[in-house]
C-alpha cells in the first residue's frame, strides 16, 4: 500500500479489525519512510455481469431498467412496491451467485418472467406478450394454460 503522505511502498499493518456488520476490514498502516500513520479500509466488491443483447451487444446491468420492466407490466396493478423491489433484489442475488462475467438478456428475461409469475398473473402475460413477441390468440392460449399447470 501506497503512503498517502509520502509516496513510498514500504508500509506496515499494524492493527487490522473487522467492522461490526462483518463486511469490511479496517487496516493501521505505519509508512516506513516517513514514520507516519494511516488506515485503509478493505471491502469486497461484486459487480452484476454484463448482459448480452440478442444482437451481441453488451450492456452493464442495471436495477433501473429491471424496475422499469416490472412498472410497465404491473401498470395499474395491485402490486406492493415492496414485492417488486424485493423481486429485483432476488433477481440481482441471482445474477451475482452465477458467478458470470456475462448473462444473455433472455436469461435475465426468463428471471422477470418467474418473478411475475409469482406476483401478478396479468402482469405476467403482458410482460410475456411483448418478451416472446405474441403473434396471434393462440399464444395467449398457450400462455394462460402454462399459468393454471
């Protein structure tokens, strides 16, 4: 580690603690050089794949078009924010435990998909309208079946 007073490389842990929710290491550092001291804080850093479009573009995820997606297919339904909030929560777990620099967008789709299906039947048919591109009845048909299975 870099002294931030002096430049030099030659620096010493002297005290590490863990903080109290766990999720980061607070450092000591003494700088050789200048016999000055100073802390760093360490954390772990988990960044959500990259997703890519069915025409090969690659986009970085974002948790604003994910809600944005479940506004529009829950539009005037009776959907707590807090379950949708709580489904893009679950979604984006999921995307970090794949462990994948990259995820196909119909990937992430079919992830909408089951968490619609759980919270509002209409909002799932209408996201599965436009995601799967209904051309006629007849995949409405195939959709309603599929729900009461």
């Amino acid at each position: 580690m870099k002294c931030p007073f002096c430049g030099s490389l030659d620096t010493q842990v002297i005290d590490s603690r863990v903080n109290e929710a766990g999720d980061a290491i607070r450092r000591r550092r003494r700088c050789a050089a200048c016999d000055k001291r100073f802390t760093t804080w360490e954390t772990a850093e988990l960044r959500p794949p990259q997703i890519v479009k069915t025409n090969g573009t690659r986009e970085d995820f974002s948790e604003t078009k994910l809600h944005e997606g479940f506004r529009r297919a829950l539009h005037k339904r009776p959907v707590p924010t807090e379950l949708v909030d709580a489904a893009v929560d679950r979604i984006r777990q999921r995307l970090l435990t794949l462990g994948e620099r990259e995820v196909p967008a119909r990937e992430v789709g079919e992830l909408v998909m089951n968490e619609l299906k759980k919270l509002d039947k209409v909002a799932y048919i209408r996201f599965a309208s436009v995601y799967r591109s209904f051309q006629d009845v007849e995949d409405f048909r195939d959709v309603i079946r599929d729900i009461d299975q």
